[in-house]
C-alpha cells in the first residue's frame, strides 16, 4: 500500500509531506498512525536540524467525518481514538527536540489547523484559508485547538474565531499573528526551506531554547487535551453531532436542537 507520508532530507532538513489517500489531505487512523511514527523518528535522527510540514494544494482539511460518523454507529470511544491517535502527533510535533515549520496551503481546517497551531513557525501561500471546523458540525474544539489558539491570537479573538466558525484568509492571518509570514503559492516550498536552513546553520542554543519551549507547555498542553477529549465525548454523544455530521456530509446546512 502507497505511503500516505512522504519523507524527504536535505542537509538537516527533513521535509514531511502529507500525501492522504483521502480528499484534501483529510486524517484518518492509518494516517494518523503513519504520521506519528515518522515525526517521533525523523525528530530523534541525529541529521536532522529542523522540520517542515507541507500538504501539496491543501494543508489538511482535519479529521475524516466519514470515519467519525462510522465511529459513532459503532459506539467505539472517542477517548481511545484521540489518545492514541492524536495525542502521539501533537506530542511528536510540541515535544520535538528541533524547529518544526508548517508551510500551509489550501484548507487548513479543524483537526489539521490544530497540527499547523503546534509547529514554531508557520509560512502560508496567499491560497491558504484557516477554519476550526467544529461548531458548525456540533463538535467542541479538539487537538489542543482550546490551548493553543488563545496563546497564538488572543482569548477575545480565538473564542469569537471557535463560537462563530470563522474561515480566516490568509491576509487576515497574518494580521492577527496567526501566521508568521504569507508568500506566494508558488513560492511556498523555496521561501518555507529558506527560513528552515537558516534554523538548520544556527548554534545549539536554537535548538535548546526550542525544546526548552516545547518542555515549558507540555503538561499544561496534555491536561487541556484531556479536558478536550471529555468534552468532545459527550458533544459526539449529543443529537447535535449526528445531525452536524450527517449534513456536513450531505453538503446541507444541519438542524441543531441544542441537545
């Protein structure tokens, strides 16, 4: 079976490349799974001095609502799902001994706008688009998106972004600190590489004071993943979801009764 993660090194560089079998780059557990292994051993490579996350024309448009909606028709637990699935990617990702860049293009929505609020750095192409994905299909925010949103944007902002489900261009982006830099989409994997061989020739001390900030909101970062997950439990258990999901995938807008 074709890998659903593409790996590529170049001088202490290690470019991972989301290549889902499923629209636009959309997480399901065999993604999930292959994802964690390669950042826990790409991170843990001696050569390797900084990471770059990439999708191709999208980012990631977050979870597969299919598998969720299988999910919920099975009665499997969501606390199993996102603690060993999820969990050891935001860890692999927040925890990374070096620099992790996302270069962001196309959808970068709910579960994978979660992975792109995780990374150092963020670089998006002028087609990039930010959305949390959650509300609008009865869901809570998860992934760590509760924490790491306010302390990227501001509470105010990230609360009205989550209650509201704003989509968020790129130019609006950058203008609320969402993003570091917006370049041309065409342009994104040089401009991304640059600013990540420029991390790769700096001193240790780089390096340290990554991990030192990747230590610093670990613990903090995990127990609101965990307050997440219970929330998130009871949401996906309401009519809400099922209707929110169902008319995602129907492409209808859903009827929501608040319970």
């Amino acid at each position: 079976m074709t890998p659903q993660i593409r790996l590529h090194s170049d001088r202490g560089v290690a470019t991972v490349r989301f290549s889902s079998r499923t629209h636009l780059n959309s997480f399901n557990e065999e993604f999930l799974s292959e994802l964690a292994t390669t950042l826990h051993a790409t991170s843990a490579h001696p050569d390797t001095k900084v990471i770059i996350l990439e999708g191709g024309a999208s980012f990631s448009s977050g979870q597969d609502l299919k598998e969720v909606e299988n999910g919920i028709n099975s009665q499997s637990k969501p606390a199993d799902f996102m603690n060993s699935l999820y969990l050891p990617v935001m860890e692999a990702v927040i925890r990374s001994p070096v620099p992790v860049i996302a270069a962001l293009s196309g959808a970068v929505v709910g579960a994978g706008m979660s992975v792109a609020l995780a990374a150092d750095l963020r670089v998006a192409s002028v087609n990039s688009w930010f959305r949390p994905g959650f509300t609008s299909v009865g869901l809570v925010p998860d992934c760590g998106m509760s924490y790491l949103l306010p302390r990227i944007i501001g509470r105010g902002r990230a609360l009205s972004t989550l209650l509201f489900d704003e989509e968020i261009g790129s130019t609006r982006a950058l203008e609320i600190g969402l993003v570091h830099a917006v370049v041309p989409d065409s342009s994104l994997e040089r401009d991304t590489k640059a600013v990540a061989r420029q991390l790769a020739s700096s001193a240790l001390a780089l390096r340290l004071t990554r991990r030192l900030f990747g230590e610093s909101i670990w613990e903090d970062f995990r127990a609101a993943f965990e307050q997440e997950v219970a929330y998130q439990t009871e949401a996906l258990a309401s009519r809400d979801a099922g209707e929110g999901i169902k008319a995602f995938l129907e492409r209808r807008a859903p009827s929501f009764q608040g319970k």
